[in-house]
C-alpha cells in the first residue's frame, strides 16, 4: 500500500513513513491509493484487539505477527477493559469510547499509535519529536501515548484558556521527561496554522524530526474505523450513527469504514455553534468564521482540516490542491457533491447542550458529557428511520462546571481526574506565533 498527498507534489510512500511523517512535505495529508475491502464474515467471532489487526494489516507494512502485537498491547489488559462497550437505551445504544486512561476516545487511536511509532523508531534506531495541536481531549492522549516510549517526545500546543480548566490539568501535570506543554495565545486554528506551517519547511521538519498523532496522521483515522467496524458486528444492522466531530476526524473514520464494505445506512455528524462542517455538508460551502467558546471545546473549530482528505478520497482527486489553496486564500469553497452514503448534519448550541444532558439523564439515568450530548441532540432532531448509535467521546467528570449547570447541582467528576487538582503544572507560554514555537523546539535537547 501506498499514500500520496492530497495535494499531489510529495513523493508517494509507504505506511510506517506516512506515520512518521503525518503531514506531507507539500503540507498536504496522507491517503491510501486504494480502500481493501473487508471479508465482514470473519471477523464475526473476534475480540476488539484482533478486529484491529485484521482492519488495520492491508493498509499497514508492518508485518503480521507485530500488528498483532501492538494490538494487543494497545487494546489488551493494559487498556482497562472493555474498548469500545454499546450501551443500549430507548433509541438504539451509545458507544463509549472513554475508557482509556485519559477517559477520551482519542485513547483508542493513541494508544496504539505511540506503540506503533515507537517500534518503527526502535527498528530504524531514530527518535522523533510529536507536535500536536489541540482543542481538548487530543492532547493528554497525545501525551499519555508517549509514557514508556524512549524514542518518542510529545510536545503538545493547546490555545490558552480555551481548554476546560481539567483538561489543561490533564496535560499539565503530567511532567514525564518526554511529554511538553505549550499554551498558545489564541485559538485551535492559530495552533493548527503553526503545526502546518512548521510541517512545510522541509528542512526543519527533518532537523527536527517533527512527526504528529492529530488526526492529520492517517494512521489514526485507520485506528479509529476499527471502532465502526465493531458497531457492525456488535449489532448486525448497517450502520446509522451520529458522531460529534471537530477536525472531521472521527466523521471520516467512520464513511473509512463505509469504504471497507461495513454496510451503512446514514451518517450523521454533529457540531455546536462553530458549525462549518455542518454548513458544508448543508450547503455545500466550506466557510471559515469566527470561533466561539462552547461547552464543548473539543469541537471550537473552524478550519477542518480531515475535510480536505475527504474531498481527496471522495472524488475530489487532482483538484484538491487547487481547492485547499483558494480555501487558504479566500477562507471560502463550493465543491461539487462527493462519493458517500446518505449524509446528514446537525448542530446544538449552548441552551440545546445543557437540555440534552437534562433531558438525557431524566429519561435514561446516565450523565452524557457536553460532546456526547450534542450527538444526542442532533440525533433527535434528525427524521428516525431506525435504531441509532450515538457516539460517546469523553466521560462526563472531564466537564463537571458543565454538567453541574446542566443538572442544576454540583456534579463530583472523576475521581481519577480529581486527584489531579492538587498537582504541580508544567507549561511554557508563547504567542501565537510560528517563529515562537520553532524557536522553542530548537532548544529541546536530545
């Protein structure tokens, strides 16, 4: 298997080099040339960790008994339990995704990904330097995935006070000698910008050795469709989830699973009110706008960027160079309509959020986080045409100020996320600068 840029000007490689690589010389993102198609009948009888390995081994040059391996480690004891466990309630199920250690469903991706890096590193005797971008739960994922990985760094931006106060505790306490904080001065997309921009200079990138576990990584996108492939075989029926999406990532991971052969009846994503990809898919116009701060932080963006590996792999093919640039020009795009199911959108804002995890927890007695209430908001507002799975990004005690407002009493949390109040924090300040950031990477040592 090979992976080309969407913008058709790097060289095509191979899948452990668009690993390390994550975003393409020409700052483009990684596709596959072809999506195999899955043999769904064998994987009926599987634990979660072997439907990834037989998912992942087509796309993947890592060779067999290693996937396995890395699997294993990744979605066995050391997870916790259950990866991915369907819930059902009056509606269909909810999917929780936010049993892994930093209660985020960014786990299940990163998990597997800090241990991939990591033995391609070891086999190739180099190390690497992961820059991350976040709006929430990426970030101590990102993190996390690094602890007990020697050839890995992790130094992850998030925009200052635009992170829920317990998610900037869950990056900045954690002070392994590998694992990095920098607060940025402004918002998601200026953090993104910088990644971007630092990942478009050739020969600083290479000096040093920057890699990334965003979503702009495919290796994480082919991660997180293992998790569609099972709601398949968990519930025999075509798929037909809502997922609350931000970066466009896990929406796309699931229409990946569609492109395998997973049989699907609709998609659905949901936004809060920095909704651009909902407008996309409702107009068919890709259109920057001002960010707000929401309860649902995690979704505070207004540049998507997976939505240009979608337009590649979705027919939009050589154009997409042309399209990208007169997006970043323009900050506006009409692109014609592209491969897919049925696909729908939704958003909710503020009032809707906080009635969501109302009205969820007085008819179901569970606690949805802001993120996941959104998805159940959309989800009732879209025409039913049959059992849904709504997809359960984060544990609720990562928003107690929140859901305590929703509910109307103080809400207790986590008390794993608690414990980190009283710990020390480590963060370096900068602007929301390019030139800022890389002087700062300079300085780390080897």
């Amino acid at each position: 298997m090979r992976y080309w840029s969407t913008r058709g000007l790097a060289a095509p490689v191979g899948f452990q080099e668009a690993t390390l690589q994550g975003l393409a010389s020409d700052g483009g993102l990684f596709v596959p040339e072809t999506i195999p198609a899955l043999d769904l009948s064998a994987l009926a009888a599987l634990d979660y960790a072997q439907v990834a390995w037989r998912v992942m081994a087509p796309f993947c040059d890592i060779p067999e008994a290693d996937l396995r391996m890395l699997c294993q480690e990744a979605y066995g004891p050391h997870y916790g339990g259950e990866v991915a466990p369907l819930r059902a309630d009056p509606w269909g199920h909810v999917l929780e995704l936010f049993h892994g250690p930093t209660f985020s469903f960014k786990d299940v991706a990163l998990q597997f990904l800090g241990r991939t890096l990591n033995y391609i590193l070891t086999r190739r005797d180099e190390r690497c330097n992961l820059l991350v971008a976040t709006s929430g739960d990426t970030g101590s994922a990102a993190l996390q995935s690094v602890v007990g990985c020697p050839r890995l760094k992790s130094v992850v931006m998030f925009p200052k006070g635009r992170v829920s106060p317990l998610q900037e505790r869950q990056m900045t306490t954690l002070l392994e000698p590998n694992t990095f904080c920098l607060e940025i001065d402004g918002t998601f997309d200026d953090c993104q910008a910088i990644l971007k921009e630092l990942n478009r200079d050739p020969e600083f990138k290479q000096r040093m050795r920057l890699g990334a576990v965003n979503s702009v990584n495919f290796a994480r996108l082919l991660a997180q469709s293992v998790y569609y492939v099972w709601i398949y075989l968990r519930t025999g029926r075509p798929l037909q989830v809502v997922v609350p999406t931000g970066n466009f990532g896990n929406f796309l991971s699931a229409w990946l699973a569609y492109k395998m052969g997973v049989p699907t009846r609709r998609l659905a994503l949901a936004t809060n009110e920095n909704d651009i990809v909902h407008r996309y898919f409702r107009d068919g116009v890709y259109q920057r706008g001002p960010v707000h701060e929401t309860l649902a932080p995690a979704m505070d963006i207004q540049v998507a960027s997976n939505l240009e590996r979608f337009f590649s792999l979705a027919g939009g093919g050589d154009r997409v160079a042309d399209w990208m640039a007169q997006f970043e020009k323009s900050g506006k795009l009409e692109t014609p309509r592209l491969e897919g199911p049925e696909m729908v959108s939704g958003r909710a804002d503020r009032a809707q959020i906080l009635q969501a995890i109302r009205d969820y927890h007085e008819q179901v007695g569970v606690v949805l986080c802001p993120h996941t209430a959104v998805a159940w908001h959309v989800a009732r507002q879209l025409p039913q045409i049959g059992p849904e799975v709504v997809i359960a990004t984060a544990h609720p005690g990562k928003f107690p100020e929140a859901v305590g407002e929703a509910l109307g009493q103080p809400y207790p949390g986590h008390p794993a996320l608690e414990a980190l109040r009283d710990r020390p924090r480590r963060a370096v300040s900068l602007p929301a600068e390019a030139v800022a950031v890389r002087q700062w990477l300079e300085g780390l040592s080897d």
